[in-house]
C-alpha cells in the first residue's frame, strides 16, 4: 500500500521553501492522493549572521539540524541547495538524488552596471571566498565587504546604496522570479561557481527502501554525474562551502569536463586546471583535478587558508 504522507524537512528562508515546495509539488503529481508536507528547521547558519561563514567554520552550517530531524525521524526527506552539503554524511543517510541543475552562473546585482564597468574601487558586498577571490583576480580594484542574509535582504541593500553590487547565484534569483534585478549574469570563464551550484539534493535514510524509491525520479543524470564529480573535487580538497575553492563540470555523449580553481583570498594567486574523461570515472575524475590543483600551488594556498599543515 502507498504510503499517504511525506514529511519534508527544510530551511524557511523564501529559497529553501520555494524549493522544498517545488519537490512537494513535483511529489503530489507524480503520486495522486499523497500529501506532501513542510517542516521548517532552523540551522547554525541561519542563526549566525553577523560573521562570515568562513569564520563560522565547521561544515554542514545550512544541513546538520536538518540531518538530525532525519535520523530521529521527524522528517522523511531533507531538500538542500547542492552547494551547502558537506561531502560526508552522517551514518545511516545518503544523498538519494540530484535534481536537474538551473543556471550554475553568478548573478551581478548593480545599478546597471556590467562588472568591467563598475566605478574604480567600487564596493562588492559578498560573503563567499570563491567569488571573492576570482573577483579580485580579475578586478583587483575592487574591494570586497561581507554581506550575509537571504537573496531579497541582499538585494535590498544593494539597492539601498550601502553596496555599488552585490553578487548572488543566479539560480536563486530567478527562482524567486527576481532576474530583472540581474545587471549580468557572469561567464563561468571570470567566475568558476560554486561545487553544485544550481542544483538541489534529496538526502534520506539509506534503509528507507519506499521513499528512495518514491524520490528516485527526481534524480537527473547528466547533473548528478556532474555533482558528484565536482565533490569529489571538494573532497579531495578538504573544502567546505566556505573556502576559495570552485569546480563546475559538464557531462556530453558519455563524457565529462570538469575544471577547478583553488585561489588565495586577494585573488592574486590563483591555479586552475581541467580534466577530461568518461562520465562514469567521475569519482577518480574529481580525485585526480584535485590532486592536480594541489600539486600546481594549491596546497600553499589551502594552508594559509586553512591555517594548518595540509
């Protein structure tokens, strides 16, 4: 017999639930007389936002409470944006599938100005060190402040003249039907994005057979492959979503692109790599660009990030 109801766990910023109800929506298409339900939790990262996510440290800000009404089994399902899961998961749950990606670029928020035309020394409010760093290696002008809260706050105080731009996944925005606000959406080739950037996970408990089943078709290929090996990437790196790491990878007729970027916080030291192979080395594919990236620079680099021995 079907089962009638499925708990979803999830944030409560505006994002996180047009999300999670966008799977809610999907779910009660697909299954006629089930209910899909919200259940909004709080997390670390939602409570600390006067400090810099990279201070903060740790991984699993935007998860971990999450993951914890799932192994008590308040919730069924957790819906997270890809870019804030952490590579480990907690025993017992397992990333069950990832959601066809939207756009994976950066989103400019300026008052009309493109980013080669923003005013010398103009201000950036931003609070991830990946965005920073390629920023400041392409405009080493520019100076970089920390902006931290949700897509409409962010948009607002820009919009307030505390900021001449703010940057924002462009996913976001244009969920939230916010893109006409968008001055230029950034070439991925100035701005690589973030690890799973776009894209949304389903996390479940490995042994809960019918909702892995149930969830099974949200998972989409060609964007899972491509996740994953930018993980792989991550894992090797020891980076959370936090550090001045990128990686975005493609996947065509069986095979995948996947290029990285480790830089230093001012931008001015920067290697970046890609590797190419079949999409089912994805694992090794993402191991190897890391150990690449490491080997050109980018161990010294995570080091001082780090502040510790890699």
């Amino acid at each position: 017999m079907m089962r009638r109801e499925i708990r979803i766990g999830t944030r409560a910023s505006a994002l996180a639930l047009w999300q999670a109800n966008w799977v809610k929506s999907e779910l009660e298409k697909r299954c006629p007389g089930m209910i899909a339900t919200l259940t909004k939790i709080k997390t670390t990262g939602d409570k600390i936002l006067d400090v810099p996510l990279a201070k903060v440290g740790g991984k699993g800000l935007f998860t971990k409470e999450i993951e914890e009404a799932l192994l008590r089994k308040e919730v069924d399902i957790a819906v997270h944006s890809m870019k804030d899961v952490p590579t480990d998961f907690p025993a017992g749950l397992h990333l069950a599938c990832i959601t066809e990606r939207e756009d994976v670029r950066d989103a400019l928020i300026s008052n009309g100005d493109k980013l080669k035309e923003l005013k010398e020394g103009a201000i950036i409010g931003t609070s991830s060190l990946r965005r920073q760093t390629q920023l400041c290696h392409y405009r080493p002008d520019l100076k970089m402040e920390m902006l931290r809260g949700n897509v409409e706050t962010r948009i607002r105080k820009q919009k307030e003249g505390q900021y001449d731009a703010v940057i924002l996944a462009a996913a976001g925005v244009k969920r939230l039907g916010l893109a006409d606000n968008v001055s230029e959406y950034i070439s991925v080739d100035i701005s690589i994005p973030a690890i799973g950037q776009g894209a949304l996970g389903i996390e479940c408990s490995i042994d809960d057979k019918e909702v892995n089943e149930l969830i099974s078709f949200f998972n989409h290929y060609e964007t899972s492959v491509s996740v994953r090996a930018e993980r792989a990437l991550l894992k090797r790196l020891e980076g959370g979503c936090q550090v001045p790491i990128a990686g975005y990878s493609t996947v065509a007729d069986g095979k995948i692109t996947l290029r990285g970027l480790v830089g230093s916080i001012d931008g001015k030291r920067i290697v970046k790599d890609t590797v190419e192979g079949n999409a089912v080395d994805y694992e090794r594919i993402g191991a190897e660009l890391g150990e690449r990236l490491l080997s050109m620079g980018g161990k010294e680099i995570l080091e001082e990030v780090y502040g510790r021995a890699f």
